[in-house]
DNA sequence: CGCTGCAAGTTGAGAGCTCAACTAGTAAAG
DNA sequence: CTTTACTAGTTGAGCTCTCAACTTGCAGCG
C-alpha cells in the first residue's frame, strides 16, 4: 500500500520554502495593485493580453487560452471588467455563439496607469533579488515544471512526448 | 515621472513563464487534493502544521504565523474545519481571549490518508523534473525572493538589514 | 481601582473562483 | 431537412479569501 515516494529532508526544506515563498509573492503582487490600482492581478493580466492582441480584441475562448483561465472565470472576469467600462463586449460576425471581448480607451488607460507600480513591484520582488544566472535557472525551472502540469501550456521548446 | 525600470525581453520571457507555472501548479495541487480528498490546499497545509505541534495544538495567532496565513483567514478556516470534525477549539487557560486549535483523530486520519496522494503530486510535478541542481537552485531563490518580501517569514540563515 | 492603549480572535459583507448545469449555435451524418 | 454531437459562452450556488469593524481581555499608568 505504501509505496509512496516520500519527500527527504532537503527535498522537504525546498518545498516548503518554495510554497511560502509561492503564498507571500502571490499576495504581495496581488495587494499591491489592488491598492495602487484597484484591481486583482489577474484582471491586469487580462488586460494586459488584450492590449498586445490586434485591435486590441480577442475571443473569449482565445483569451481564456491565452491566460490559462478556465472559461467560467473569464466571463466572470469580462462581466466585472465590462461594468468598470475597461473592456467592451461585442458579437462575433462569423460565430453567433462567440463573443469578443475589447479593450476600451478607459482600459488601456487604467493598465497604463497601473503598469509602472506593477513592473517595480515585479522588479524589486524578484529580478533585483536574483542573480542574472538565478533568472535563468527560474526561467528553466518553470518551464520544466509547466511542460510535466500541461503540455499544451508549455512555451515553444518543448520536445517530449512522454 | 518614468523612470519605472521596466522589464528587458528576457526578464520578460522568464517572468511570463513562471506565472503561468505559478498559476498552473496551485491550480494542479489544489484540484488533486479538492477531488481525492475533499479539502483545499490551505486546510491540507493547517493539518499539516499542527500534525507536528506538541499535543497537536497551536494557539490560532502561532498558527498564523507558522503558515503565514492572517488571522481573519485561519479564523475562517479553523471554522469550517471544526465543523467538519476535523479540529477542535479550546480555551486557552493562560490568556482569556486566546483559543486553541487541537487536531482531532478524524482529522488526523484525514490527513493520513490525504498525504499519499499529495506527496506523489508534488513529487511527479515538480522533484521528478528537475536536476539536484536545480532543486537547490529553487531553494535559494524561493528563499531570496521570500526575505525582500517579508524578512520576518524567511528562513534562518538570513543575514542582511539593508 | 479606573483609565487608555493594545493584542487575540471573530464576524459579516463583498469579491473572485470552481463546479455543474444550462442556452444557443455549429457541424456532421443520415 | 432532421437528428445528434459538439463547441462557445453564460449563469448560479457554494466556497474561500480580504478588508474593515467589532468584542473581549490583557497591561501599564495614574
């Protein structure tokens, strides 16, 4: 019954560093804009996927690919970012059942207001901490650790089949 | 007014990367311990941490502290948890206004039987993917990332003031 | 003792997320 | 053209978390 591949002692220490560290980043990015910027860190990074995209519109099940979102967040997401007038809602011409979500003038407004406090928080928290060789070896440690979660999720690069 | 030192494109690559495994992992860890074991991620590590506490018991301000979880949030979850027989609340005899958490046996069993399952989890999505190098590497910079965003809640071995 | 200030913990409202239905439209087969 | 299967997206209930009060008790000072 017990064949469980338990954890050393070293293996154990890293992890639960690791997941502390996990907890306290996440809610140090989070408070930080919800402060400065009165929205969660994951309505910026949907605003910040549609202002990169053409016209700055995007499908929902694209933008919901594109953030790894489930589609029922989104639309919760899109329903509260449309009644703050950041993001507009339109149909989709050659889909009736789609609909494309668009980055007003407010929108992009607010994410350019909110961008600098974010990417100086982003900064001080993790890249001025880290060695130019530690950012890399993260880089590489994410990536390895999101190609064995989901594959499709992975960054181009992936060469594995299992 | 600009002078928010922004991100380089390889800054970028790597921090995209490891949100997308942040989101990824919590997402991956949680689900398997929500479906096999009918808890969150938050209550499997509450259980965990008073498992090791003399007598099983914490007082609810250690616990926070132990789990870097505010007093609000344990006050909710050491509710529901008690509701599910899995923890017990007690008085403190030192201090009136104090309470007690105790691991109950079913909560212990809980856990037990909890623990398996989400070893391996952690086991197959992060250690069996990485090099010894890289779990050190992940070491070192979950611990430098935790100390510049809360000195307090990093591990010992932190020797800076400045 | 009687204040004032602070610490421990709880509570309730509100926000975001998940999960499981559900609506509506597309696509493929007969 | 109808039936069936599937996809896009939304919705509502329930859960956890945050934030801001609020209650209760401790501690220090007069």
């Amino acid at each position: 019954m017990d064949d469980t591949r338990w954890l050393s002692a070293a293996e154990l220490e890293v992890w639960r560093t690791f997941v502390t560290m996990f907890g306290a980043l996440g809610e140090h990015m989070d408070r930080q804009l919800q402060r400065d910027s009165a929205m969660p860190y994951t309505y910026y990074e949907i605003l910040v996927v549609l202002s990169h995209a053409p016209d700055r519109a995007l499908r929902m099940s694209e933008l919901a690919g594109l953030r790894g979102s489930s589609r029922s967040r989104l639309s919760h997401a899109v329903a509260r970012l449309e009644a703050q007038g950041w993001v507009e809602r339109r149909e989709c011409p050659t889909d009736k059942r789609g609909s494309i979500a668009v980055l007003t003038d407010a929108g992009f407004a607010a994410l350019e207001a909110a961008a600098p406090g974010h990417v100086t928080t982003v900064r001080e928290a993790v890249f001025d901490r880290l060695t130019p060789e530690q950012v890399r070896a993260l880089g590489a440690i994410s990536a390895a650790i999101l190609d064995g979660i989901d594959p499709d999720k992975s960054l181009p690069g992936c060469r594995e089949l299992g």
